[in-house]
C-alpha cells in the first residue's frame, strides 16, 4: 500500500546552485513519482522545506482536474496575481515576449509577529509548461529563483514548484521556516482556488438568445397598417415608373419591419 510523503520536513542540503536543484528536483520527482506509479493522483500538497546557512529551499507538490491551458493562464496572469493573492501588493509586467517577461512584483509576508515587505523584479522564461523564474534586483534577497512544472496524468494535471531563497534581511531560521511553510500552502490554497474559478467559468451558462419583440397593439391592427402601407406604394410597373414618388423612409422601415419574422 503507497503512503503518502510527509506534509512537512526539513532537509539539510548544499547551497550551491547545483545541489539546491539535485536536492529539490530529486525529492519532488520522487514523490510525484510514487504517488503516479501507484495510479493515483496527487491531491494534497506536499511541502519540503530544506535549509543550508542562510540558504533555504522549498519544494512542493499538488494537483487540480484543471487542464493545463487553465493552469497556466492562472500562473502566467501576472497583472491580476494581487486580485487572488492578497499579500503580492503590486504586480506589473515591464517586458513581455513569447517566452520572456520581467515582472515587478511587491509583497508583505507576514508570520507571528514579524512583518516584511518584499521586493522582487522577476524574469520568467516558459519553456512549454515549465515557468522558471529568478529574481534580478537583489533587493530582499540574494538569490531567489524556482520553476513551475505542469503536466497532466491520468486526468489531473500535477504542478510542481521549486523555489530557492537566500534573503538579505535578518530573521530567525524558525520565523523564517515557518513564513516559507505557510506561503506554500497559502499560495496553493488560492492557486487552487483561481483555477476552479476559471475552469467552471460559464460552464452550464445557457447561451443569450436575442429575440425580437412584437410591436405593441392587436394583431389585427398590425395587419391593417401593413395593407394600408401597401396601397399608399407607387405603382412601378408602368413606363411612368421612372418619374414615380418614390415611399418614404418612414413607409419603407414600416414595411421591412411587418414583413420580418417574429420570434
């Protein structure tokens, strides 16, 4: 019987760019791994906080029932992230390409009773369904770079997210642990949630059918116009044709609005 990873951990690994990535890419494929080899979907994050100095990494999983379309116009909505992640105060996209675009983003992290606002200028490059991004200011921290990965299994689309942090500010380890731990699942809680709201958008909405309206007054009325109006017409069948009034716009709309089909 499969059971499942741990929902938090600490794990000590190299802070180094080339053991932060084995570290994170090695425990998370793993539990993706498991959880897929077993034929079942992932459908509970797991997080996985290590820490190396001043160099802390996260590594977390979840799925949704989403397509991956739907997954990622939710990743990549980088003007509308404030809307349904409250702490990111500020989100604007200064540079925009087919696979590149640089993002300024502002947030407040918040955990106890420490408050910081962080500042980060994001460059993401997409690479098919993987987001990787790094933070080129160097303002809040001195390293801060991750990936999302999307891939769909088994009718769930499974999202995997790396993340590596060194800051620049001073702050306990255990204020820091628990502030990165509690982004995590804050911010799958609400990705979850954007991507539930988008997917059932207008879906079971019946289609808007625009009718036209009967004109007001009995029908036998409406028939009594239309003769008349038909009477008052020229008659275009003579040599004389060419020299005859012709109806009025008035009398022409009259007509071509009677002789429409009524719904």
């Amino acid at each position: 019987m499969w059971v499942p990873p741990p929902r938090h951990t600490t794990r000590k690994v190299r802070c180094g760019r080339s053991g932060v990535r084995t570290a994170l890419v090695t425990a998370v494929l793993l539990a993706v791994a498991t959880g897929l080899a077993h034929g079942q979907a992932v459908d509970r994050p797991a997080v996985t906080i290590g820490r190396d100095g001043t160099c802390y990494t996260v590594a977390a999983q979840f799925s949704v029932p989403q397509p991956v379309t739907t997954v990622l116009e939710v990743l990549s909505d980088y003007e509308g992230i404030p809307r349904f992640m409250p702490d990111i105060k500020k989100s604007i996209v200064h540079e925009r390409t087919q696979t590149r675009t640089v993002v300024e983003q502002e947030a407040i992290s918040r955990v106890m009773l420490f408050s910081k606002r962080l500042y980060l200028m994001l460059e993401v490059h997409r690479d098919h369904d993987t987001l990787r991004f790094s933070d080129i200011s160097r303002r809040s921290f001195r390293r801060y770079e991750g990936a999302w990965h999307v891939k769909r299994h088994d009718g769930q689309t499974v999202i995997v997210y790396r993340l590596t942090a060194d800051p620049s500010f001073s702050v306990p380890a255990f204020l820091i642990r628990r502030l990165l731990e509690r982004d995590a699942h804050e911010t799958i809680d609400r990705l979850r949630g954007e991507i539930s709201r988008r997917g059932s958008r207008g879906a079971g909405d019946p289609p808007r059918v625009l009718s036209l309206r009967r004109p007001p007054g009995p029908p036998d009325a409406r028939v009594a116009s239309s003769t008349q109006s038909s009477r008052l017409a020229p008659d275009t069948s003579g040599p004389a044709s060419r020299h005859a009034v012709r109806p009025s716009a008035s009398l022409s709309a009259d007509r071509a609005r009677h002789r429409a089909p009524w719904s």
